[in-house]
C-alpha cells in the first residue's frame, strides 16, 4: 500500500482509490555547494514574519503558498487539506463524520458566470435532509462564511464539527434565499440499500463508494439466487463517487473478469484495471444514473454499457472522469491535484462529457418516473429470456 491515494469524484468533498506505488520528493539546495542554501518561499516567509506590520505565524504562511501554488494549475479539484481536514478526509472514506450530510460540487450555473458551490446529493435520513435541501440548491454561505472563491474542501470543513454543534447554512433556490440552521452529528452512512420487489426484482442503492461498499453488494447478491430471479436494478442517482477500488469490486460483481476502467497520466503508460472473474453475467441488470452521478458511479456505469452488460437508464451523468491524487505532506497535511483522466473500456472519454443512457428519461419526470422506466426495461429484458410459446 503507498501512502499516495488516488481520488477520484465530483468535487464534492471526499473520495478516494487504487493507491499507486510511486514517491513524490522534492529536493531543494545548491549543486556543488557543501551547504545547503534557503529556498526563495522560505527566505520570503522568514522575512514577512519577521517585519509585517500584521503579525502572521509561519504555519499561515506555509499554507498560503502551498495553496498559491496549487492555484497557478488553473484546476477546479485541487485541495488542501490542514492535518485535522485530512484526518476528516480518511474518516468519510471509512463511511463515519461529524456534519450534516451535504454532498458538494462546483457547478457553472450559466455561461457568463464563474463556478458556484451547489448540492450535489443529500444523504438519506440526515439533518440537511430533514431541513429540506436538495441537490442543486446553491450554498451561499456557512456560519457567515461566504462561499464564493472557496474550494470545496474548505466548505466541507465549515460545514463539520462537534457532534451536537450547529452551523447556519444559507443557500439559493431558484433565486430564493434562505437561512437553515442544523445540528451536526455523527453520520454513519449507509451507503447499500438494498429492495426486494414484487416479481424477484432486487434494487440495490448505492449513495456513495465508501470502504467496503463493493463486499456489501457482492454480499447481496450472493445468497439464494430466486431472491433476484426477476432481475436487478442498480441505482447510482445521486451518487458523487468514492473510491475507485471499491467501483471495480462493485463492477466485479456483474462482470467474468475484463476491463473496468484505464486512466492515462502524464509519462506513464496507461493503466487498465480488471474486474475480478466469476461476477454474475446472466442476470439481466439495469443501471439508473441522472446528472448527479459522478466519478466511481460514472466508471461503473460506463462499464456495464461499454461490456454490454446493463442497459442505463436516467440522464445524462455529471462527467467528472479526472484523476486527483492526494499526498501526504510532513506536517500531516496533504495537498491533491489532477495528474490524468479516465477512459471506459471502449476507450471513451468521461471527463466533461458524461455517460449518455441508453434509454434517455426526462429529469423534469421526477425520481418516480425514472424508477418505474427502469422497472419496464427490466420487464422487458426478463421477457424476452423466456422461451418462445412459454407465456399464456
């Protein structure tokens, strides 16, 4: 395992992947000279703290030119994340915060304006969800806060704390703001929810891809197989990502071996990522995305099409198909930024682009509208398996 992490979803706060075997290192000095002379960011920070007139410890300063640095890339995911954020970072990818269960992203909101930080998804039974947010309302500000020119991962650091804390959130509806205050506390998720329908329908939700969400599916899906003989449905909608690894496993479960997902990054060859053999290929399989899947989802869903697996059903997904990689800094922090993008086993491109479904379903309908087209799909597929004069 490599203390390096490779991240991959929406921009919203928190998700990580395959961890990769590679170092990084930076090596500072002169050749040839015996001593070691300061570098330019140090020599500038020992003499700010020194004689400002506004005393700053060196601690901001350090902070302030690595996110300077992290600016110049001109790249909407990057981050940094404090010690204390990092740590925050490692506990939601094992699926447990403090906060109020807001999934976040930068979203362009019209062509002559600048990104705005929105709702990309809500977790179920959570106080933002018995506040009423939704995805797509727009957040103004945290305890004060304005969120315009914030990263995403400073907001979800606004946004957690102590269990039992409230933090005001204002946000914008279709032009109506509004102020709501939540208690935060301590959100287990419960990412795989599993449904069994009428007819052997089996539905499994999956919100995000959390640590040991793909086990919780292949567990599902491994016991008595008349409890899915009327098909499956996999439900994506809403989901911001996660880790990668934990795609690939849920992938796995639908696929005998084959390609997942490759990511490309700059001089290195591109990478191909295998889904374990023996998964269930007969089961007919029904995927449901809309505009808030992203990342992990996307990877999943864009390889059930590309093998042929599932027939996708929803809208349009979000298309964030880049790689960030967050790295541990001596202090305990960690910087993350871009290094690739991802491709489908057919070689497509995700970033910026989505997963276009094969059965398009209005997003005005409503969630109802698509649950019940993908019930019909998988109606379908399940007829046309029985034989032929086999129906009354």
């Amino acid at each position: 395992m490599s203390l390096v992490t490779r991240r991959f979803w929406r921009g919203a706060a928190l998700t990580a992947a395959v961890a990769s075997a590679f170092g990084v290192g930076v090596v500072t000095g002169v050749v040839g000279t015996s001593t070691p002379q300061p570098g330019v960011l140090d020599e500038a920070a020992a003499r700010i703290e020194a004689a400002a007139a506004h005393p700053v410890d060196r601690d901001q300063l350090e902070r302030a030119a690595v996110e300077g640095m992290l600016k110049t890339l001109g790249d909407r995911w990057t981050a940094y994340y404090p010690p204390s954020e990092f740590s925050s970072f490692q506990d939601a990818m094992a699926g447990r915060y403090s906060g109020v269960g807001l999934w976040l992203r930068l979203q362009r909101l019209g062509h002559h304006s600048g990104p705005a930080l929105t709702v990309a998804s809500v977790q179920p039974g959570s106080p933002a969800q018995n506040a009423g947010l939704a995805p797509g309302d727009q957040v103004v500000s945290v305890d004060g806060q304005a969120t315009t020119g914030a990263s995403v991962s400073e907001v979800v650091s606004w946004l957690r704390g102590r269990d039992g804390s409230d933090v005001v959130i204002v946000v914008s509806r279709d032009g109506v703001v509004q102020s709501v205050t939540l208690r935060r506390v301590v959100m287990s998720t419960d990412d795989v929810v599993v449904d069994r329908l009428e007819g052997g329908i089996t539905t499994v939700t999956v919100h995000a891809f959390t640590r040991g969400v793909g086990r919780e599916v292949r567990d599902a899906l491994s016991g008595d197989e008349s409890a899915y003989s009327g098909g499956i449905v996999l439900d994506l909608r809403g989901n911001p990502g996660g880790l990668l690894d934990e795609a690939v496993e849920v992938s796995s479960v639908f696929l005998d071996g084959g390609a997942v997902v490759s990511y490309e990054r700059r001089g290195a060859p591109d990478r191909t990522l295998m889904a374990v053999p023996g998964g269930n290929t007969t089961t007919p399989l029904v995927v449901l995305v809309d505009g808030s899947s992203a990342s992990a989802a996307e990877v999943v869903a864009a390889a059930m099409q590309d093998r042929n697996r599932a027939v996708i059903v929803g809208e349009r997904t979000y298309g964030k198909g880049s790689v960030q990689e967050p790295s541990r800094l001596p202090d305990g922090s960690a910087i993350e930024f871009t290094v690739g993008r991802y491709l489908t086993p057919a070689g497509r491109v995700i970033d910026g682009r989505g997963v276009e479904p094969d059965i398009l379903v209005d997003p005005y309908a409503g969630p109802d509208a698509a649950e019940a087209r993908a019930l019909d799909v998988l109606r379908g597929l399940m007829a046309a398996l029985q034989p032929i004069g086999s129906q009354g």
